[in-house]
C-alpha cells in the first residue's frame, strides 16, 4: 500500500463523479468530520485510499462507499497512525475481494467498541486466513467480519483468536458446516454461555478426528448443555476431555445420554449422578455409555445412595483388574451375575424381569392354564387403547405388569404386592370378566327381570358392536344414556365381585390383599378426592370406597337410601359359596340397579359447608329379606322406557322428569381415579382381545350363537364410542388425514390379525398390504432392507421388489434350552465326543497366558498357594483359544412358517406343495388360524419343536467346537413384509437372552425363502471369517402370497430361491440346505442346482442330524 495515489480533494472529487451519486456524497460528509481531527498529510493518505478503492474494479466504488461511511466512527476510537493502518486494510481486502471487505469495512464501526487498537491487525489477519479464492470461503469469511461485534459482546480477543483458529481448522473439511457451526456458536454464546474456552477446545478435538460429529454435538450443546448449571457443564466438558479419542466413541452420543439421563433422573439427584459419572469416566471410561444407558433403569429399582455403592463396587472391580476392563464392563453393562446380585441385595424394590418366570408360574398355578407375564410398556407400545401406564392390565392372552415395584421399604412385600396385582388380573380371565354374555341369566334369581329386559332390547336392536358388552354399556337402555359412567359402574361393580373372590379362594393371599386395599382407602382420602367433586361424582367415589372396605357412611345430602340400596346390591355379589358363585352377568345386572339409581343425581357442584347425610349399615343377613324392586318386570321396563325418552317413570320413590334423556345443566362427569391394585381393566377391549384368541368351542360363542367375524365397521364403532380406547395425541407434523384413531384402528386391525391360538408366545406383525403388481419398495423405517428378486421368465432381477423388516426375538424361557439339553443327555454326550475328536490341536486351549479370555482356575489357585507361602506367584493364570488354524462363521436360517405347526407324526399330513392360501389379507389371517387351531390345546410334538430341539443341540456343539454363529428365522406375509428374526448375531455372546430366545422360536406365515437368504448374506459378508457357511432348515417349498409371475406358479418362487442360494456362492458362502419335507426332492433338484443338500425322511432326527451334518460341511 505503499503506492498510494496522491491527488488533491479537488481531484478526487471529480474523479468520484464518475461513479454512482450516494460514493461522492458520502466521501464529502466523512471529509467535513475527519478535516477537523485528522492532520492533512494522514487526510490526504485516507482520501486518496478511498479513491484507490474505488478505482480497482467495476464494482469496487461499493467497498468505497462502506470505506467512506464508516471512517468517521472508526476515527473515532483509534490514533492517526492505526487509523491509516485500518484504512490501508480496507485496501488490501478489496484487491481480494470486494465482498469480503465491505464486511469488514461495514461492522468495523462496532467492532472498534469492543477491539482494542492493536488487535486490528491481528483481526483482519485471523479472519482473512479463512478465505481461499472460493465462493463458499469467501461467505464464510464475510460471515466472521460481520459476526464480530456480537462475538466479541462474549468472548475475548483471545477467544476470537481460537474461535477463528477452530473455523479456519472445520472449512478444511466444509465451508457449509463451518458456516453452520459459526451461527450455532452465536446462538450458544447469547445464552450466557461460561465454558467458552472448553467448547473450543473440543470443536478442535473433534474436528480433528471425527469432523461429522460436529454438527450433533453442537445441537446437543445449544438445545440442552447450555442450559444445565454452569457446575454441570464444567463437569460435563472435563468428562468429554477424557473421553474423547476412545475407540467408536462420538462425543454427541455421550452429550445426548447424558441429558437424557439427567432428564430422566430426579433433579435433586442431578449431582450426584454427574459425580458418579464422572468418577465411572475417570476410572473405567469404556463402560461410561453403559453406565448412562443403564441409570433410568437402576434409579426405578435403586435411590440414589444405593445407586453409588453399585457404581463404586463397578469402579474397585476396574481398579482391582488393572489392565482388564472386562469385568468392570460387564458389571456396568448389567451383564455380570456380580452386578445383578449386588443390585438385589441392596435394593427393597422387585424388578419384574428378575421374577417374570416365577409369575408366570404362580399365575398358572392359579388358573390351571398357561398365562403370559410381560411389562406393562409392552402394550402401551402397541398402541392398540392402551395409554401410557405403569398400571397392571390384561389383553386376554397376557397380563401385564409394571417394570418395577418399589412401594414398599421391604423386598418380600413389595413381591407381594406384585401377587396382588398379578391374581386381580389373573382372576378377572378366570372368573370370566371378558366373557360376559347377554344370552346367559344371571345366578341371582332376583336379576330374572333385568336379563329379560336387556335381551330383548339386543334382540331388538340394528345396532352393530364389536363385542357382547358394548352391545348392552353402548347399545341398551339404561346405559345408553351415559356410556361413560355405564362403564365406569360396570367396572367397579365387577373388579368388587372378582375382589371378594380372591378374598375367599386364595385366603394365604388375604390378609395382605386386605391391607393393600386398605392403603389405597387411606392414599384416596389423603388425596382428599372428595375435594372439588360433584355431587355424581362424590357419590360415586363414596361408592367406590365402599369396595374398597371403608366404614365411613357419610353421602352427599338427599343420596342415604339410594346409597344403602346399593350397598345391599353389590353385598349379593359378596354372599359366595362353591354352590353360588355370582357371575359377570350377574354383576351386569347389578350395574343395571346402580346405574339407574346413580345416574339420577345431578352433577351439581356441592356447597363447601353442605351436611352430609349418614346412611346406616346393612348387615349380611339382612339381604335375604330386603327388598328388590328390580324384581319386578313392570318398573324395570318403566326405568328402560325412562332413560330412552318414553313416557315410563324412573321407579317408586324416584323423581320423574319430563319426558326427556336430557339432565338438567350440569358439570361433565369425570371418572374416579383409578384404583392401582386394581389396575387398568377395559372389558369392552379386554373382550374383544380375549374371544379373538378362540378359533373353535364355546369359549367364543353365546349359547346357540355361533362366531361372527369382526367387521372394520364394528371396530370403527368400537374406537369412537368405546370409554376403553385411549389414543396417542396427533403429532403436529402428521398428516390432517392421519388422526390418533386411524392409527389405533390400524393397530387394533393388525392386533387381532395377530391373535393367533398357536402361536402364544410369539406373534409377528401385520404390516399394510401392498400390491403385487406394484413397482419397488422403499424401507422407510429403522431395520428395514429392500432387496431384487429374480424373474426366471424374464431372465432378470426386479428392483428393490421385496421389503425385509429385521427385528430382534424377544426373551422366553431359558428353561427350555436347559431341559432340552437334560432331556437328550445321551445324545449331548455323544456329539460332544465326535466334537472333541474334531476340534484341531491347535485350537484347545492354550493355558499358562499372561492375559488371555478368562483366568484359568487351575493356575490361579496354584498362584494363590504360592503367594500364601511367600513364593512368587507365576502370572500365567489366564487361558484362551488359539483361533490361528480354524476360522469358521456359520448363519443357521429357521424356517418359521405356518406349516411348522403341524404334528410331525400326523400320517394325514397334507402334502406341503397345498399351499392354498388366500391372497386376501383379512381372508389369510381366517385360514392361517384354521391352520393352526388343533394347537389350542395341543399334547404332541409339532416340527417347530424338533427345530428348536435341533437348534439347542447345535448351539450346545457350536459353544464347545468355538466356532462364530448366528441364529435367524423367517416368515412373512407377501412381498412387502418379509419378517427376518434375529435370535442371536454372528458377534454376540451367548447368554440367557439367546436361550430364551430360541424358546420363543414359532409358526408364523408363509415362507418367502430369497430375501431372506440374500439377509443373511449380507449378514455373513460383513462378519469376518475365511470360512462362511448358510445352513437352512425348512419343512417344505418356498411360497408365499403372490410369490411368482401369476401368483399360482411354483416354479417362480424355486427359482428365486435358487438364484439367492448362488448369490451366495458366488460371495464366498458355502450352502446348505436341510428340509424334513418327504416330497422334497421334487423341487430340491431344481432349488439347490450342484449344492449340497439334504432330505430327511424321518424329523424326529432333526436334533441328532444337525450337529452332525455340521460337523462334516465346515470340515
């Protein structure tokens, strides 16, 4: 800049006239202020600078002009000399770049505030630093000149320094995510932020080693870090210092579980779980993630300072191993029995996955009859009515129970309190509350009337229900009056009947029972649910005591005789003998009584002061010869014809009103708070669920009713009229198309699709039909896959035509694969023999390590003697296996079809080519049960079970011989849902999940065998191993709706099989084929082409053959 023009004012002036109006009169205003505090020498350099600017190029007058309008105010804050030095910057950045210039020219102004002359220099020099001759660096660059004023607000120069360093360091890698990172680093910085020089510091780190991490952890830092106490976040940053560079590890994923955690936790606990985790980061850093993925489940079982003995019991275990981090990981990750143990033993609260099998056995024991025990969360997920709840509830098929129990300071009683909540469910199946029927008559003689009454109006009636309990609470007089509170009468009329049950059946149950009850009596009046009720409302909570054992008579004023006629009422459900046992029905008819007297009190709001009225006690014997006035059929009908709008009175001694349903003005009724032990009972759904699981018999029908398939229609009406049913809330982003109770109606459909009779422990799902003549699919969702399928017509592959959904069995019964292996001991003992003989020397175990897989017990005990003696100890106590010589991945792909469910002794069994389903998907699901009916009770052996035998056998051998395996079943329905079940990863351990797993192996659809394999292909190919093997066990063809051109060619589906079975020998992959279909050599020829297969004639010969067929395939 040395070169300066040197013309006078007078010059210049005429020369700016050559360029736009607004330079020449800009230059003349600044020139008036600086003439008078600039001397003529520096006046004249800071002109003809201008000039010069402005001369550089076509569009350079527009630097010129933001040089000129912001000289007066820079002048201000600066010397003469660092003033010349500003203006020969402004020169300087033009000759680059105009743009980048008027920024900086433009926030010079207020940057000058904050910036202390001597920094200019090194300012420009940083910022400039960012530009590289590009469009996007030079955004970027403009970007930091015009931040400048609102960064340096915050931070100091310093800090700019390293914030321009770190920018400089991010637009190596992206100029947009620079740019992006820069406007997020603004929003943080506004908010008061304190750890300036630690965010930094870790924008470098990361940029550094994982710059794609950037952007998450910044959205992480501005929505949630920033706004902890600044003590969190200085704890947080020393935590992502130690952690950063772990092997796998994202900073973001540590931020996000943090605040998750932390959002989850109690606040006052906020502390100390930051110091637990940090001591956890300090001291074992590679089980932090399972430390905080771990805590919400700990802090349900755990208080906090039970919580810090677990975690420094994880922490001496890191110390006390040194080197070896693993047991401390499988502790932190709840895996090591260590873990699990310390965690009962501290802990009063009761985990229900500690104690589910022990549930499931108490519930059968109770019923006689297999019962699933599963968490509450569980059907909350299926959002079939179900709203979120830590409430005890039952579908019919299972009952649910809450994750945790931590009611009381005692494990055994809050055990307890699990077999309350377990046998109120379990009795409500038992005792038939979901199988109520309008054509059976009440025990109680004296409900004859009512029975009649409300089976003439069903009779009579057009009007279509899904279930026989809503075709009376919805469809009959008088409850159709107020479905609402029909529903909520019915409910507690029948959990009090199934109460006094239990009280009478299970009397080692009853005095804990008794005192639960009594603490839910006492938790409603400490609530003061009395408190801004109703006068409806009150009275029906009054009633609701009653249930619950409370002695307390006092009623809302003008409702004594109505109260002690209904306690007569519900006390005839209470008179049980084994001869007199009252049933569902009979507490439908004493809902009816109810409902009539109570729906007649207004739903007034009741003065503060008003008195109360005191009804008297009825005493057991004085039922017999009360009086019923529902006996009588004339006042009965007269309530009907009341509560319909006819011209009838509501019953002796009963106000009547003018021939009109509606009440007078009155407040919305709202329901009583549920009863917890009593959990979350929904007849009409719980009815609807429960006849679903019943293909044949009675157990569905009235008496000389046959089954009727639901109806769409009937299920719509379910949804929108049935109290059960709770919807999600309508995300704002949805589609106004798509509201809460088309997605329940989706679910519900798919539900009841799903409540197959066989297959009782398991059920796979039933995504939305799509057309086989369609085009390619998309996997949309997590865990879908898409695949080609092969034309053998066209000689060619269709594109993404299948869609894979890979989804993780849930745990069983990890008896089962103990019992297997105890039932066939003779056998295990055998293949373990070949096995030893099998296994190379190379690959036993190599003993006397200094580290190894596991301690060898033999050399560590010799280690303990010596050290004991005063000898040095050897430190060669650990043993692993030398993989060297052997390096084998087997993939084992279960066929779980429906077919699977026959009788592997069944002499009838129908050839597996009569396939016959129906393309219909509604129609299916009606031939798929029927396929699957004679399991309801079944006493034999089915092919599922051998498979399942086979495969525990398998697994046992696989355990010993070390080889890397993975276990996958398939089934589906149609090309858009081809179901692939993950029972245990090629890279995971074997555990009790996996065994349990196995156990929940069952029939499922049909068997589209392509997509499956090419999975499973890519599976193996991503598993490292020089050899790779495919084992697929089958009972018959592949088939499935629509799989070939036409949907009835056979050979299309073959072929398809076919071709994946080659892609994976082209891949590298050996297989193999195993099938117990006699006919299979029909189409095996075809299928399996020159690989090797087998058929065997005989399945009972599954278990045995399997390990041995292995044994000779991956030699």
């Amino acid at each position: 800049m040395d070169n300066v023009s040197k013309f006078t004012s007078e010059k210049i002036k005429r020369l700016l006239k050559a360029y736009p109006e607004d330079l020449s009169k800009k230059y003349t205003e600044s020139r008036k202020v600086l003439e008078t505090k600039l001397p003529e020498e520096i006046l004249s350099q800071w002109e003809n600078i201008g000039l010069d600017i402005a001369q550089l190029s076509s569009r350079s007058w527009e630097p010129a002009l933001s040089y000129f309008a912001a000289s007066a105010k820079v002048q201000q804050y600066l010397p003469s000399g660092q003033f010349l030095g500003w203006c020969k910057s402004g020169f300087n950045l033009s000759k680059e770049s105009n743009k980048i210039s008027e920024s900086f020219l433009n926030s010079s102004p207020q940057t000058m505030i904050r910036l202390r002359p001597r920094y200019i220099e090194d300012w420009v020099t940083r910022v400039t630093k960012l530009y590289k001759g590009t469009w996007k660096s030079t955004n970027l660059t403009c970007k930091l000149f015009e931040y400048t004023p609102i960064i340096l607000e915050t931070l100091s120069f310093d800090q700019f320094c390293k914030l321009a360093d770190f920018m400089e360091i991010l637009s190596n890698r992206s100029y947009d995510l620079a740019t992006e990172i820069l406007e997020s680093s603004l929003e943080i910085y506004s908010l008061n932020f304190q750890d300036i020089d630690e965010l930094i510091h870790l924008s470098v780190l990361i940029t550094e080693n994982d710059w794609r991490d950037i952007k998450p952890t910044y959205e992480v830092i501005k929505d949630q870090i920033s706004k902890l106490p600044n003590a969190h976040t200085k704890i947080t940053f020393d935590m992502t210092r130690r952690l950063h560079g772990l092997s796998g590890f994202k900073i973001s994923d540590f931020l996000q579980l943090l605040v998750r955690t932390l959002s989850l936790a109690n606040k006052n606990d906020n502390d100390q779980i930051l110091h637990m985790t940090q001591q956890v980061v300090n001291n074992v850093p590679v089980a932090t993630m399972d430390f905080l993925n771990n805590l919400p489940r700990l802090l349900d079982t755990l208080d906090i300072d039970q919580l810090d003995q677990w975690k420094s019991q994880g922490i001496r275990l890191a110390i006390d191993q040194d080197t070896n981090t693993s047991p401390a990981t499988q502790f932190f990750k709840l895996q090591s029995k260590e873990s699990q143990d310390l965690i009962d033993r501290i802990s009063s609260s009761v985990e229900l996955s500690r104690i589910k099998d022990l549930m499931k056995l108490y519930c059968t024991a109770l019923s006689g009859e297999d019962v699933l025990v599963a968490g509450s969360k569980n059907i909350t997920e299926k959002n079939i009515g179900w709203g979120e709840s830590d409430l005890a509830t039952s579908d019919g098929k299972t009952i649910y129970l809450p994750d945790v129990i931590k009611r009381y300071n005692k494990k055994d009683e809050n055990f307890n309190f699990y077999k309350v909540l377990a046998s109120h469910q379990q009795a409500l199946t038992e005792y038939g509350s979901y199988k109520y029927d309008h054509n059976i008559e009440p025990v109680n003689s004296k409900s004859k009337a009512i029975f009649k009454a409300l089976l003439k109006q069903i009779n009579d009636s057009e009007e279509e229900h899904a279930t026989r309990i809503a075709k009376v609470l919805r469809g009959s007089y008088p409850f159709k009056h107020d479905p609402n509170l029909a529903d909520d009468i019915f409910s507690l009329v029948e959990e009090y009947r199934v109460d006094q049950l239990i009280l009478k059946k299970y009397p080692g149950l009853r005095k804990f029972y008794k005192k639960v009850q009594l603490e839910e009596l006492t938790n409603r009046k400490n609530k003061d649910e009395e408190n801004g009720k109703k006068r409806r409302e009150l009275f029906v909570e009054k009633v609701l005591r009653f249930t619950l054992g409370d002695k307390d008579r006092h009623v809302p004023k003008g409702t004594k005789s109505k109260f002690e006629d209904i306690v007569r009422y519900l006390m005839t459900l209470s008179r049980i003998s084994d001869d007199n046992i009252k049933s569902v029905e009979d507490s439908m008819a004493v809902s009816f009584r109810l409902f009539s007297l109570i729906r007649d009190i207004e739903n007034e709001e009741i003065e503060s002061d008003e008195p109360q009225d005191e009804a008297e006690e009825i005493k057991d014997e004085e039922l017999d010869d009360s009086e019923d006035k529902f006996e009588d059929e004339q006042i009965v009908n007269d309530m009907i014809s009341y509560f319909s709008g006819g011209d009838g009175e509501p019953g002796e001694g009963e106000e009547s009103e003018e021939n009109s349903i509606n009440p007078p003005e009155e407040g919305e009724y709202q329901s009583p708070d549920p009863v917890e032990y009593q959990g979350d009972f929904k007849p009409e759904l719980g009815q609807l669920l429960t006849e679903m699981l019943t293909v044949s018999g009675d157990e569905m029908q009235g008496e000389g009713e046959e089954m009727e398939g639901l109806t769409q229609e009937q299920i719509e009406e379910l949804i929108q009229n049935s109290p059960d049913l709770e919807t999600k809330e309508s995300d704002e982003n949805q589609e106004m198309t798509e509201t809460p109770n088309q997605e329940l109606l989706e679910n519900l459909m798919k539900e009841l699709k799903n409540r197959d009779v066989d297959n009782t422990s398991f059920s796979g799902g039933e995504p939305t039909h799509v057309d086989e003549d369609g085009g390619p699919l998309e996997a949309k969702e997590p865990d879908t896959f898409t695949y080609d399928e092969w034309d053998f017509r066209d000689v060619e592959y269709k594109p993404n035509w299948c869609l894979l959904h890979e989804k993780k069995l849930p745990d069983g019964e990890a008896n089962f694969y103990r019992e297997t292996l105890t039932n066939n001991s003779n056998l295990v003992h055998q293949i373990k023999k070949q096995f030893e003989l099998f296994v190379p020397e190379q690959y036993r175990k190599q003993k006397r390590l200094e580290d190894g897989e596991e301690a060898d017990l033999d050399a560590g005990i010799e280690a303990l003697i010596d050290l004991r003696s005063g000898v040095t100890p050897d430190e060669k106590i650990y043993w692993r296996r030398n993989k060297t010589e052997r390096s084998v991945a087997v993939a084992l792909l279960i066929d779980m079809s429906a077919s699977t469910a026959e009788a592997i002794d069944d002499s009838t069994k129908s050839s597996s080519d009569d396939w016959g389903a129906p393309d219909d998907p509604v129609e299916y699901m009606v031939w798929l049960r029927s396929r699957r009916a004679e399991g309801l009770r079944r006493s034999y052996k089915r092919i599922v079970d051998v498979e399942k035998e086979g495969i525990v056998l398998m697994v046992n051998s696989l355990e010993m011989l070390g080889d890397d395996y993975g276990i996958y079943g398939f089934s589906g329905y149609g090309r858009e849902n081809v179901e692939f079940y993950t029972i245990k990863d090629l890279d995971e351990k074997f555990n009790d999940s996996i065994s349990g797993r196995i156990d929940r192996i069952a029939p499922l659809h049909a068997t589209r065998m392509g997509p499956a394999i090419r999975h499973t292909i890519t599976k193996l190919e991503d598993h490292e191993a020089r050899s790779k093997i495919l084992f697929l066990v089958t009972d018959g063809r592949p088939q499935d709706r629509g799989y070939s051109r036409e949907g009835v060619e056979k050979e299309y589906a073959v072929y398809d099989t076919r071709q994946a079975l080659i892609e994976a020998r082209q891949k590298g992959i050996t297989p193999f084929c195993l099938t117990v279909d006699k006919s299979g050599h029909d189409y095996l020829k075809t299928m399996m082409d020159d690989l090797p297969y087998e058929v065997l004639s005989d399945i009972s010969m599954l278990p045995a053959r399997l390990p041995e067929l292995y044994r000779k395939i991956s030699t």
